[in-house]
C-alpha cells in the first residue's frame, strides 16, 4: 500500500464505539476519526437516512436547494441561536467553512475606524484552523506554514490567551501603524494545541474589542462544535463563551457523524453581505446526502441525551483517569468528551502506541499530552476500561510526537 505517510494499521469495520483491524483485533475507539464520529460507528439512523436520501436525491447543483439541505441550514441556526437574517454556507470539511470564513473576513475590508480599510486578521498561536491556503495563513504553527509561503498575507499571529496583546493589536496606534482589523479568528477551546482553554472572560473581551472596531469575531467551533464539549458549541459554555454572540462560526467534524459537510454560520443581518451570491462556491457543498447526515446526526443526538452523556461521561473518564494516580499522568483537562491527558514526561506516542496494542485508540496530541474525542454515545463502563489503561500503562523513554493528522 502506498501511502504519503507511514504505514498505519488497517481498520475494516465498526460499531458504535469500536472498530476492527483487518486481522479482527477490536479496539474502543476513544479518537472517533479525530472528533468526527458523534455517534459512534455504524449507527442504524445514519445509515437510514444516507440510504434513504442517496436513493430519493442524491446530490443537485447549487442552482437549487434541497428540503434536506433547509432544514440543515435552519436546525443549524437553530442550535447556534443565530438572530434573523443569519445564513449558513454548507462545505466539505472544516478547511473549507475557515476558508469561507477567509473570504468573510476579506468582505469585511471597508468601514473601518475613520473610514480606513480594514488589511489585518488576527489569529492565536497554537490556533490550527487547516491547511488550505487561507485557513493555513491563520493556523500557527510554524512547520505547517514555512514550505507553503508565502500565505496570503495580513494576519498576525497573538500569544495565547494573552489579554494586553489584544489590547494592543486593537490600539489606535497599531491601527494607524498596520492597518484596520477586519476578523480575529480563534477557536474556544484549542483542540490541535492540546486542548487548551482560554483564560475566563478573553472571549468577552475579544467581543468588546472586536464589536468596536467592526471587526468579526470567527469562532472556529470545526473540532468543539456539535455536543463535543458537552453543549452544540462549546461558546454556549458561560465559562468558555463569557455569553458572546460572534460573527462566524465554523463546524465540521461531528456534524456529519463521518459523513463530510461543514458549515460556516454567518450571524445576523449582515451576513447577507459577508458572501453573497456569486462571491463564493463549491459543487457538493450543501449536498442533501451530507445534509441528511448532519440533519440525522443533530436528531439522534438531541433524541438520545448524548450532549448531557458527554458531560456525564467525560467526567468519568477525567475523574477515572486522575484517581488512579498513575506517576506518568499529571492530570486530564479539557471539557466534556474533548479531553487532554498530560503526561509527566513527552512520552506521548509511546503511549498511544500501548493503547493500541491494549486495544484502545488515542491520539498523541503533543509530545507530553493525549488527546480524547470518543463518540458521545460512550458508555460510563467504556470510559472505565479507558481509564483503566491510563492507570497501569507504563513507557520507559522519551519519544517525539505523532502529528500525522488534521
Ligand atoms: N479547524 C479546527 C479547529 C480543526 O481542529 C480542524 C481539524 N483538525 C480544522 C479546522 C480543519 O478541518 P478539516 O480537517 O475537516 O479540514
């Protein structure tokens, strides 16, 4: 088989939380193809209704809608709590709602303070927002980016979490200096930097400033949307979201349930002019299979209770985990099934390795830290067996980190 990377473990087949190897190994899957499969492996109303829809309409133009396709666009406004006037452009994954987030932002260049123009994006180090060229202009991180530039231009990169920084790339005198800020785009939880929470309230600041300036602010929910922490989006959270209304929101991931569509939100009145007709494009996007997926996806987790399981059991599997006191854990953050287990030594792959081989599939977000995004259909049992792992695994050296995917 050749591939771009290296060799990796073939999967045939799964079922809510477990998938099997070609030679019939089973593991728990505790990854969910990176924060995607919402409802697990196989589930019998995805399916119904991909069925259903591939055999009643398969895919039109976007010279039409679909019934499939409205009723995404309004749940999705719906569940974002979206005003009047508010518009949903359909993708194919994640890259693409940033990458129409990109462009937003771009419309957004006249009217800024003093009749300037508005040339600057503002971005978080650590942020990963994708790797097409837009979305790579606004991820940071410097390995993704050098073999690729020049990026479009205009974004500057702000220290994490870092209030006074913000301060400043809103001053007068950095606008005088560089320019108007048209969108500053962060994600409410980083997921690619190891599940890092911003400090209380700098969402609510960053709405002050950016609501001043007619800036937007671009929240890029394609990892912590759709229930991954526990609410639809994770700036629902009073303790993450400060209750901000934002400009843009971008999701992915778990909207399909494994199915690829995403979304960029526009909120509110002008979103209409953000991108309007003719301004921007895609064949499949808004496609009514991938919107069945989302629309069936967004049911059964209302149906079934799985925002309130991920709370529930990502508690388990954080209080599980801490309580077994293994010397190599240092403690498990992130909120409800989007977690960081950080380890005392950068030992990370060699950690994900023995999950594999103990039948549990994680990931090595970082060097000294391991990322868990299961299905939220994980039972409280599952996420002990989980923890279980945690407790007894042992790595004698240090290693690099595994960062293959996204
Ligand atoms: N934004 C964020 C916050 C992400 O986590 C990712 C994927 N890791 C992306 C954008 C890119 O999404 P995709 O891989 O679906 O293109």
């Amino acid at each position: 088989m050749d591939t771009f990377g290296p060799p990796q473990r073939v999967l045939v087949r799964g079922e809510g939380a477990y998938v099997w190897d070609a030679d019939g190994r089973r593991y728990l899957d505790l990854l969910a193809g990176i924060a995607v499969n919402a409802l697990g492996h196989g589930h019998p109303t995805l399916t119904a209704a991909v069925s259903a829809q591939l055999g009643t309409l398969g895919h039109v133009s976007n010279f039409f809608a679909t019934p499939t396709q409205i009723a995404l666009a309004e749940r999705l406004l719906q569940l974002a709590g979206a005003p009047e006037g508010s518009r949903v452009f359909f993708t194919n994954s994640g890259t693409e709602a940033v990458e129409a987030a990109f462009k937003m932002a771009r419309r957004n260049r006249s009217g800024g303070p003093g009749g300037g123009t508005r040339t600057r994006m503002l971005a978080l180090e650590g942020g990963f927002h994708g790797r097409s060229m837009g979305a790579l202009a606004l991820t940071a991180k410097a390995a993704y980016r050098e073999p690729f530039e020049p990026l479009p231009g205009g974004v500057e990169h702000l220290p994490f979490g870092d209030t006074a920084a913000l301060d400043e790339a809103f001053s007068a005198a950095a606008v005088a200096e560089r320019g108007g800020v048209s969108a500053l785009v962060l994600e409410p939880l980083q997921g690619e930097a190891g599940v890092r929470a911003l400090p209380a309230g700098y969402l609510a600041h960053a709405r002050r400033l950016t609501a001043a300036a007619g800036a937007l602010l671009v929240l890029d929910e394609v990892q912590t949307g759709v229930g991954r922490t526990g609410s639809w989006f994770a700036f629902q959270q009073p303790e993450v979201g400060g209750g901000v209304v934002p400009d843009v929101v971008t999701v992915a991931k778990g909207l399909g349930g494994g199915f690829p569509v995403g979304a960029a939100i526009a909120f509110g009145e002008r979103a209409a002019t953000l991108l309007g007709r003719g301004q921007h494009g895609t064949t499949f996007g808004g496609n009514p299979v991938a919107a069945a997926a989302g629309l069936a996806t967004l049911g059964v987790i209302e149906r079934d209770g799985l925002l309130e399981n991920a709370r529930r059991v990502g508690d388990v599997l954080r209080t599980e985990i801490e309580a077994a006191g293994n010397p190599l854990v240092d403690g498990v953050r992130g909120r409800g099934l989007l977690l960081a287990v950080q380890l005392t030594r950068p030992v990370a792959t060699e950690v994900a390795s023995a999950a594999l081989d103990a039948g549990f599939v994680v990931n090595a977000v970082a060097p000294d830290a391991i990322r868990l995004a299961p299905p939220l259909i994980l039972t409280a049992d599952q996420a002990r067996d989980a923890a279980r792992f945690f407790a007894d695994v042992t790595v004698p050296d240090a290693s690099a980190p595994d960062d293959r995917e996204s």
